[in-house]
C-alpha cells in the first residue's frame, strides 16, 4: 500500500471547476498495479478536503468514489466491475456536471458521482498511485 501514495502529477485549478469542465488522463496500468488515484482537491496540504476520490483498486477489482471533509472520508460509492485491466491503456474523462462528477472509461460512461463539496471549490487535480501517466489535460 505505501507506493499507492505517490503523486505523479499536480495540475492547479485556481477558478475551480465549473459545469462543462474536462479533466482527461490518460496512461497505461501496469503489470503488477494495485491502486491508483485521481483527486480534486479544495486545497494543498495535509488538511486538503477532497471533492472527488476516484480510485480504481486492481488488488480488489472495484473502483471506489469518495470525498473527504474536515479530515473524514464520507461513504464509499463503487462503480459496476472495474474497466481497467492490467498491461493496458486507459482514458479517463472527468466531466463536471450539474449534479455531479460524470466518469467516462474508454467509449462509456462508467459512474455518476453526486457532488457533495461545491465543485467551485476545487483547487487542485491530482493524479498518482501505480499507474504510467502519459498525459492530463483539463479544458
């Protein structure tokens, strides 16, 4: 579990993010990958709240949606299988929404995540854990 901690990139979000807004990763799994993250951070720093923690754990085969505020994580909510494999290459499309954080896997939308911290407050995408980073891009 310790190499999961590893942060592989930082893209600074100053305006925040608003309906419409496009976060893109993509990269390749590797062979023998057991978790990997992306984060939308309101903050830096250890006392950060997380808006969206979009965790695919290939050690446990499910993909895990969470927000953390005031130093607790909320309830865990999971998508349906994991669409990652390892070996592979993945692109991931997280779109803002209305009413939430839309997942898109590949061709197809993966999950729905009901926004409970203004998407307005985020300040920071993060992106680490076992995973080969080839690019981020937010528009």
């Amino acid at each position: 579990m310790a190499g999961s901690s590893v942060v592989l990139h930082k893209s600074p979000l100053p305006e925040g993010v608003r309906v419409g807004n496009v976060m893109r990763i993509r990269g390749v799994v590797p062979d023998n990958a057991g978790r990997f993250f992306v984060n939308l951070l309101c903050s830096e720093g250890p006392e950060a709240e997380y808006a969206l923690h979009f965790n695919p754990r290939l050690d446990r085969s499910e993909v895990v949606f969470n927000t953390m505020e005031q130093g607790r994580w909320g309830r865990e909510e999971r998508g349906q299988g994991i669409p990652f494999q390892r070996g592979q290459p993945f692109d991931v499309l997280i779109i803002t929404t209305e009413d939430g954080f839309k997942a898109v896997v590949g061709d197809s939308e993966y999950y729905h995540f009901r926004h409970r911290i203004p998407p307005a407050n985020v300040r920071l995408l993060e992106v680490g854990g076992d995973l080969q980073l080839d690019s981020v891009k937010v528009f």
